[in-house]
C-alpha cells in the first residue's frame, strides 16, 4: 500500500511508495533546575528523618513549628531561594500522649490520644472532652496548643464513644493527632477540662544523623546545602559529601560558617583548610532589623540562598543582604584583606551604609594544574557548573540513539554548541568552541571531545588615574 511504513535496511516485496519519518533537528535544551537548597536542622515537630519541600518561608511554621534550628531554612528564604529541601535531623524522641478514661468508678483507660511528631512540642497540647453546646446527640473534642484552639471534632454521644472518637480523628486526618482504643469501658468518655499531653521528647542529635540527612538528600535535586552546625567537624564531612557528589556528576554548593567566638586567626585558617570551589566558608555576621544575631550557621545559611537565588550571571560582589543593619564581627581593612586571601567570604559596610558581601568567593585559594582562579568566584563555579551540566543533561538522553559516526558525532556537537552560543547570548559566557578530541580519535563505542570556553567575570577591581593640574594652560 502506498506510503507504508519502512525499517532501515528493509526491503518490501511489493512495488510501492515506502516512508519512513526521521527527526532531523537537534535535541531539545535540557533545563537545569536552579533556586534550590537542601537544609539540614532540628526542630521540636515534623516529619523526622524524610525529606520536605517548602515553597515558603510560611510552610517552615506550619510543617516544624518555629523551635530547633528552624532559622535555617528561614534564612535560606531570607536569601532568595525559590525553595527548600528540609530534612528534620534526629533519632528516638517520643510522642507526647493524653490517655482518655471512661465514666466507671474505677475508670477504664480507653482512648490514647498521640500527638503525631516526637518532639517537646507535644507537652504544649491539651484537651478537652465536653457535650457539645450546639447538638445535644453529639460531643465534641477540643485539642489546644496553649492557649491556641488547634481543631475541634465531633463524635457521636452514647455508646460506643470511644470507638466513634478514634474513628472520626481518623477520618478527619488530623495534622495534630491520632488516636488509638484502648478499651470500651462503659462506651462512655469522662468529661476533661485542657488535660495536658505529656512525655514529648526532642530526638537525639549525632554526626550519623547528619550523614543520614545528607544520604537523603542524595538522589533530589537542589544546587545548595547549608546545615545547622557551627562543628568543625561537621563542616569537614560536609565538604567529604560535597567532592564526593560533584565527582557523581551532580555539580552542588555546600555553605558553612563559624560564629566569631571563634579567634580571628582559626576561622581563617578553617577556611584555608578547605581550599575548595564547592564549599563557601562564612567568617563573620550580621544583626538584622528584627535585633536577631545572624553568624555562623545562620549567616551561612542566609549566603546559601543568596547563592541559590542568583542567576549563573549574578556576582554576589557587593550584593546587599536584605533586611540587615550591622555587621557582627566587623573586621579592619587588612582583616578584610587576610579574609579574601584565605578564601573566607565577609560582610562589610557599604559605601551607601548597608550590609553587604564584600567579595563573592569561596574557599579556594591555590589553583593547581586543571583549575585555574575562577573557580575561585561563586559566580564563575556556577556559571561552569551551569554549562557542565546543560550539555551533560541534553546529551544523556542521545546516548545509544546515535551512532558513533561522524554524523552522528556531529549531532552531539551541535547540541553542546548550541548551549555555548545561547550561554554566549545570555552574557554568561564570553565565548566557545565545542569539537573532537583531536588526540583521542573515535573508537567502537567511545567518543571524545573537547569545549574550549572563555567564561564571564564581573566588573569588580576598577582602577581610575585622575589627572590634575595647577592652573589650566595659557593659549598665545
């Protein structure tokens, strides 16, 4: 039949008219996620040891609570981040629990009522069982955070109370509590007046429940860590993860920070220490307009969704940190100096008197024979990362759909240098060139190229001669 389908190579018995339809046009831009962080912290609520997105700063309230260290993933919002990726760190803790009786002389324990995270939260609620005021076949539980009406449910009056409790609670999938029968009893549930809940307990807090958080983070996507630890370390298992993901292919951040109790001299020298593109060290703080102190972890973790915020042809140079008064820690012009030589970030005064970051590094401060001094700049790593990754992810999904030919070699030039030449139109890139490895030719199933790129820096030394003179020139 005309115009039937044909598989290369095939050839048909009939005499006829065979098609066959090709995609001729190169493959599609991968896009690569930004605006992302990962927040380690502890709080007294929440799901314990999973993670959670947030696409708010609202959502940390409602999902943690405001105790522990939820300033983490508050200051990562603070900073611009489109979103975060919590991972509430702990183990053990309990629940806090109110055990409901019934009417007998010698009450029966019937319902247990839990609350639904461990932490000491829990100690805060109260309940309370009563007829309802508005239906005399019902009654009705009131559930209190202090002195806050949490939710009020109604149940069936008379027999079977307990039953019909535990059941409404369920169906009512109650962000508060659940509730389990422990007996019949009499069927009946004695009045309470803001029984407390009791028992809660905070999980416990280890290096291995850090590791655990970063395991779970793995295999999400974000571009920026920060966690909730001023440990040392700490910091250094942090960056251990960091290297060993980027060395997987997932091109990250990690930001860490020290508070200044810490002598001068040591922070300077933790942050030698890491002499690393992918970790950003924290030395000093600042005060914001609500009086809080913001240094070390949480200074950090205001930077890290600074970085997460910006865009791959955004410095953080001189990039003024919202809502910030004064700085902690303030340091002398040859402090500043000392700092940037040993790859700490700061923050300073402006000349408009505001908060700023001084100079937008990160810790590395020795380049070596495959990295040169951009990878010193926050802005160049994400920018390199950002290229890295946008020709990784449109080429992975041509691996075995082209041949190794030089068609179909061509095919994957083409795809990178587009993402070159469109990077180039973006101002992120200066320029490029993406080509076979002309010293690794082709062979079997293996192919090699290689990008020449001249990435973009900002504008942040400038240097001005002004010339004066006495008394302008006579002119005979």
């Amino acid at each position: 039949m005309a115009g039937s389908v044909f598989q290369v190579g095939e050839q048909r018995i009939r005499p006829g008219v065979y098609v066959r339809v090709t995609d001729v046009g190169e493959p599609p831009e991968a896009i690569v996620p930004q605006g992302t962080v990962a927040a380690l912290f502890r709080a007294s609520w929440g799901p314990l040891g999973k993670v959670v997105t947030m696409e708010n700063a609202e959502a940390i309230s409602a999902l943690f609570g405001d105790a522990g260290t939820v300033d983490v993933p508050r200051e990562a919002f603070r900073g611009g981040c489109r979103r975060v990726l919590g991972f509430r760190l702990g183990s053990g803790g309990a629940k806090a629990i109110l055990t409901l009786k019934d009417t007998t002389a010698t009450p029966v324990d019937a319902v247990k009522l839990e609350v639904l995270y461990e932490g000491v939260r829990g100690n805060d609620f109260s309940a309370t069982v009563r007829d309802s005021l508005a239906d005399e076949t019902k009654r009705e539980l009131l559930l209190y955070e202090g002195v806050t009406l949490r939710q009020a449910i109604e149940f069936t009056k008379g027999a079977g109370e307990p039953q019909a409790l535990v059941d409404v609670i369920k169906a009512s999938n109650s962000p508060w509590i659940t509730a389990t029968k422990l007996a019949d009893g009499d069927k009946t549930l004695a009045a309470v007046a803001q029984a407390p809940f009791t028992g809660g307990e905070d999980p416990t807090v280890t290096g291995e429940d850090y590791s655990a958080g970063l395991l779970a983070i793995e295999a999400l996507s974000w571009n920026v860590l920060c966690i909730d630890s001023d440990d040392a370390v700490t910091h250094a298992v942090v960056q251990t993860y960091i290297d060993r993901v980027r060395n997987e292919g997932k091109r990250v951040i990690g930001v860490v920070g020290e508070p200044t109790d810490v002598e001068l001299d040591t922070r300077f020298a933790n942050s030698r220490a890491f002499n690393d593109p992918a970790v950003v060290y924290v030395a000093n703080g600042f005060k914001g307009s609500d009086g809080a102190t913001r240094e070390g972890y949480t200074a950090a973790a205001r930077v890290a969704g600074m970085i997460a915020g910006s865009q791959v042809t955004d410095s953080l140079t001189h990039a003024v940190v919202r809502g910030a008064t004064e700085i902690v820690g303030a340091l002398t012009n040859a402090e500043i100096e000392e700092a940037i030589l040993s790859g700490a970030l700061v923050f300073t005064i402006s000349a408009q008197k505001q908060v700023q970051i001084e100079y937008g590094i990160n810790t590395f401060v020795t380049v070596t024979a495959d990295m040169d001094a951009g990878w010193k700049k926050i802005r160049r790593v994400k920018t390199r990362d950002n290229l890295i990754d946008r020709i990784a992810f449109t080429w992975d999904p041509l691996i075995g759909k082209v041949n190794n030919s030089p068609d179909g070699r061509a095919t994957l030039i083409a795809a990178a240098q587009g993402t070159i030449n469109k990077m180039v139109a973006e101002g992120a890139l200066l320029g490029g060139i993406f080509e076979e490895d002309a010293n690794n030719p082709p062979a079997g199933d293996s192919a090699w190229f290689i990008a020449y790129v001249d990435d973009l820096d900002s504008a942040e030394h400038v240097y001005i001669t002004f010339g004066f003179r006495f008394a302008p020139m006579e002119v005979s």
